[in-house]
C-alpha cells in the first residue's frame, strides 16, 4: 500500500510522465559506520573489521575519516570535517564525554571500538534482528529521491546522501604515529550532504550532482542529530 502511495506521490510531484520509482528491498542493510583516521595508531585494526564486514551480505559498512589527528604529523587524505561532525552528534546522542577512535556505530542504535571485532560483531547481529518498519524509498532520474510514509521519531528525522568508494584503496603513511605503514580502506566516504528533515510523510528531495562516476550513492533516513537508521536506499537497488 505504501509503496502504491509512493509512486503517486512521484507522479503528482514530477509530472505524469515520470519514470515509476523502484521497488524499494525487503530488507534493509544494517548500516556500519567506523569512524577512523590514518593518524591514528589504533585505526589499522579497525579498518580490517570493518574491510571484512563489506564483504558481508546484509551490511552496508562506510568509512568516514577524521581529521582531528592531523595535528600528530600526518593529514588524513580522506578526511573531511563533516565527517567528525557526524561523529560528534553520535558521541552527543551516545552521551559520551568525547569521541573515540577508532569507532564503528552500528544502525546508529549502538558503538563499540571498531578494534573489538567480536563486539561489533555481535551489534551487527543484534541490529538485523531488530525490528523495522522503514519507508519506502526510490530514486525517482537522476536527481531526486523519494521517501515515503513511516513512523518518525521522536524529534523527527533527517534524510542524507552518502556517496562511497567501493574499491580497496592502500594509503602509505609517511608521517606520524603510522609512519611507514600501509593501510587499508574500503568504501571510502567521499561525500556527505544532509538533504533535509523528515516528519514521516512523503517528500521528494533534490540530489547534487554526481562528480565522481566511481562512487556508489546512498540515501539513509534516520533520527535528527544522530539518532537511529530507520531507512536505507543503495543506488543498485534501483537499477
């Protein structure tokens, strides 16, 4: 019913001869955030957790990069500052007094030390049991996305874009605490734009352009400032 409610809610918005949007995926990925930095010395462990969760079915592991261990020497090549802000409003929801590294949130429910295979393990576990009732979802062209009706939280939600690096990609260190080591990334964050709220009602949102063909795109509705992952659309469901 909703996902019928959906496709007339992209026909009223964007013409009658819009393209019908694609079925969203019965389940929803469990989404592994790991906050880490190649500054870091502890952050070499952490990014082999998380490599072999990619590979998993049933998860959506991203890598963020910090950059506020720069100062140790060495610039993190993929670090962005919206990046430790996403980690600030976890740290923010998760009442912590300061935000580790390395660390990995799982459904925006839980963290742990992304070193800890074991315990993020077992919140990947715990968060593909739990239960879900997520929006439909659908890329509607090229630059819209479409989300539909759902139970929002309390304070409402927040639609983001995230575009990734799939490809394993090897970074030599030359400065800092990991001077002369090589470490390994996958599915690089490469972008990160808040597309606008969500009160659980259907809204189209417009997407920025792609400038990177390389990259894989994501839309994830969630809880305002860091809450919970309620809704998760990877641009190959679509096709």
């Amino acid at each position: 019913m909703r996902q019928a409610f959906l496709s007339v809610l992209v026909t009223a918005l964007v013409g009658f001869a819009a393209p019908a949007p694609a079925k969203t995926p019965a389940a929803r990925p469990v989404v592994v955030e790991l906050f880490t930095a190649q500054g870091c010395s502890s952050c070499g462990k952490a990014n082999q957790v998380v490599a072999a969760l990619a590979d998993e079915k049933g998860v959506l592991a991203l890598t963020y990069s910090v950059d506020y261990w720069d100062y140790l020497g060495w610039t993190d090549t993929f670090a962005k500052p919206a990046f430790a802000a996403r980690q600030r409003a976890y740290a923010q929801k998760f009442s912590l007094r300061d935000v580790p590294t390395p660390q990995v949130v799982v459904g925006g429910r839980e963290q742990a030390s992304g070193a800890k295979a074991e315990a993020v393990e077992s919140l990947v576990r715990d968060a593909a049991k739990a239960p879900a009732n997520p929006p439909d979802m659908a890329f509607v062209g090229t630059n819209r996305v479409a989300v539909g009706t759902a139970p929002a939280p309390r304070g409402g939600g927040e639609v983001w874009l995230v575009r990734y690096d799939p490809r394993e990609q090897e970074i030599e260190v030359k400065r800092g605490d990991n001077r002369g080591q090589t470490l390994v990334h996958r599915n690089v964050v490469r972008e990160l734009v808040r597309l606008g709220p969500w009160t659980g009602r259907p809204k189209l949102y417009r997407l920025p352009p792609v400038t990177d063909g390389a990259l894989r795109t994501v839309i994830i509705v969630q809880g305002a400032k860091g809450g919970r992952v309620i809704g998760v659309l990877l641009q190959d469901d679509a096709k």
